[in-house]
C-alpha cells in the first residue's frame, strides 16, 4: 500500500477544488481562538527572552575559584612571617700582609758529652800522675808513650766535638738572625709600597717612622707584635707626631 501526499493529492484535484482547499485553509489559519494566538505568542517571547539570556550568559566574566585551604574561622587567615634568617658568622679579617717564611740554613750540631769540661780535667790529672810514674821508673817508655797518646787522642776528640758544636751553633744563630733580617726587609718594603703615598717622596716622614718603630720595638709591651703590626703601630704614632707638629718643607 503506498501512502499519498498531500502532493500527491493536490495532482488530482482540478483547479475549482484547490481554489476552495487554499479558501479553507486560510480561514483555519484565522479561525485560531484569542487563547490559542496569546499562547503562541507567549511561546514567542519566551523563545526571545531565552536568547537574550544565552547571549548574556555568554558576555559573563568567569570567576575565579575560591582559594581551597583550612581556616581558622577569622575573616582573613594571616599570611605567615617567615624569621629572619641567622647571619652567617663573619670570619676574622685576615692581615693586610703575609709576610714569605725566610728559611734559614741549619747546620747539624755534633753531640758532645754534658761533663765534657769534666772529662778534659780528668785527663789532665791523669796526664800529670803518668809523668810521675814515669819520674819514679813506675813504666817503662813505651808503657809511658802508650798511655800519653791515648790520653791526648780522647783529649783532642773531645776538644773536636766542643769546637765543631760551638761553630754549628754560631752558624745557625748568624743564619736564624740573617733570615730575620730578610724578613723584616721584606715586611718593611711590602709596608712603604702599601704607604707610599705616605712616605715614598718624603725622607722626613720616613725618618720618624725609623724613630717611631725603634719605640715600638724597645717597648716591652709589644713583644707580642709581629713585624707587619709594629710597623702599623709605628706608622699611628707618625702621623700623630706630624699631626702634632707639622713638617716644614724649605
């Protein structure tokens, strides 16, 4: 069975009953009731309003999701203050100048006997009392000559050893100062260059400075002081005297 359209339908009327179809079909159109075109027309502004809506929702700026944490119940929970950090310990300020260790030449020092003056006097005494048994035919020559050289030889070897110590000691002293020297040579240039805006044009200044630091060393209160500190202390007490009493340049 095929269904017919209302095409289908229209094909077989004639030209008088489609002018009566299209009569009826617009007096249906308005025999609608009062009610019937209120609700359409509701319908219609609804559909409107519901636009309007879309659009403004749309316009809408998104807002921002509440921060999640706990709370205290205050209005505001307050930012935590972080303390302030511990400060570092500041490493004591190191000295201004290092002076270079000045190694001395050392000479071995030979070892001789504590009593060796002792020692020396008994050989002598017994030196003495062989000559007498010699005087007295007590020995014979040869027992004599025998006993007197190995008297003299422990006699000599002792006097060596007390000579060769004294000299190694002597050395070592004359070494151990020359160093000194050298190092104190060196600390005093190092400090005249880091105050030649001081001194490096003035022989004056300098001068009282020689003055000020035999001060400083001869003081028994700075026996603690190495070279570099002496001489700072002897450069304060040089421009406290200049201070004091001005230079006069001729």
């Amino acid at each position: 069975m095929t269904i017919q359209t209302h095409a289908d339908h229209d094909d077989s009327l004639t030209d008088e009953e489609r002018a009566i179809l299209a009569e009826t079909d617009e007096v249906d159109e308005d025999s609608r009731t009062i009610g019937e075109m209120m609700d359409a027309g509701l319908d219609d502004e609804s559909e409107d309003e519901a636009g309007d809506e879309g659009e403004d929702e749309g316009e809408l700026e998104p807002v921002e999701p509440e921060e999640s944490g706990e709370s205290d119940g205050t209005p505001t929970d307050p930012v935590p203050v972080e303390a302030p950090a511990t400060p570092e310990p500041v490493a004591p300020k190191a000295p201004a100048y290092q002076p270079q260790p000045v190694q001395p030449v050392q000479y071995d020092v030979p070892e001789v006997p504590e009593d060796a003056e002792q020692q020396l006097a008994d050989i002598l005494a017994q030196k003495k009392a062989l000559n007498t048994q010699l005087e007295n035919y007590e020995v014979d020559a040869a027992t004599y000559q025998s006993q007197l050289d190995a008297l003299n030889d422990k006699a000599l070897d002792l006097r060596l050893a007390m000579r060769d110590a004294d000299n190694a000691r002597a050395l070592n002293a004359q070494n151990a100062q020359a160093a000194e020297q050298a190092a104190w040579a060196q600390t005093c240039d190092a400090f005249l260059t880091a105050n030649k805006a001081t001194y490096a044009d003035s022989p004056e200044m300098t001068a009282i400075l020689n003055q000020a630091v035999i001060q400083v060393a001869n003081d028994p209160e700075n026996a603690g002081l190495n070279g570099w500190q002496m001489l700072e202390k002897a450069h304060a007490t040089t421009l406290q005297h200049v201070k004091q009493r001005p230079i006069v340049t001729r």
